[in-house]
C-alpha cells in the first residue's frame, strides 16, 4: 500500500454553514490501495495531522487551491476540507470530477 502526503489548509478556512449541511451528507473514497495522509495545510510541506487508512470515505466540507499534486486521480492543485484545519489533496480523491464538488473554502 502506498502512503501519500496530503496536505490541510489554514484552520481558518471553513464554508458557510448553510453549505456543510449539504456537503457533509455525501463522503469520497479514497483510492484503493492508498492510506493518505491529512495535513495542516494544502501542501506537503504542512504536518501530518493523522493518516487515514485505506478503503476509508471522507466527507468534503469545502475544497480550496494549494500545492499541485499527482495520484491515482490525475494531477490537481484542489485540497478538500474534512474537518476543521484537516486537508486532503484531490487527486487522492474519487469524486466524479476534475473541478470543485463543493463550495470554496472561505
């Protein structure tokens, strides 16, 4: 199983909470085969917050630009919100899309 580094945006990026009501009812799985790595940020550099094991689904709470990053879903700069200052990066990400599923983070 691979491991990958994903990246979690600033804590004080969050979608409005008329948005969450409605985004967090849907969860994404991750990529089979691969546990991810939650990050502070939207890039490698951040820390490791947790890793989240493969097979897992995540809910997107809002999605936001950060590092470019390449993986089973192609190359994206997208980062998904799961929690409060807890980021995955996309491209680890089955939604269906190569664009935004979900509001941008504010």
């Amino acid at each position: 199983m691979a491991t990958e580094d994903i990246e979690i945006t600033g804590a004080g990026e969050t979608a409005d909470a008329e948005a969450l009501t409605t985004e967090t009812a849907r969860t994404y799985p991750l990529a089979p085969g691969y546990s991810v790595n939650v990050r502070s940020g939207p890039g490698t550099h951040y820390s490791i917050v947790r890793t989240l094991p493969a097979g897992s689904s995540i809910p997107i709470r809002c999605q936001c630009p950060g590092e470019t990053v390449t993986g089973p879903y192609g190359t994206s700069k997208i980062w998904d919100n799961i929690a409060n200052a807890q980021f995955v990066a996309d491209a680890y990400v089955k939604t269906g899309s190569d664009g935004y599923v979900a509001p941008r983070c504010s």
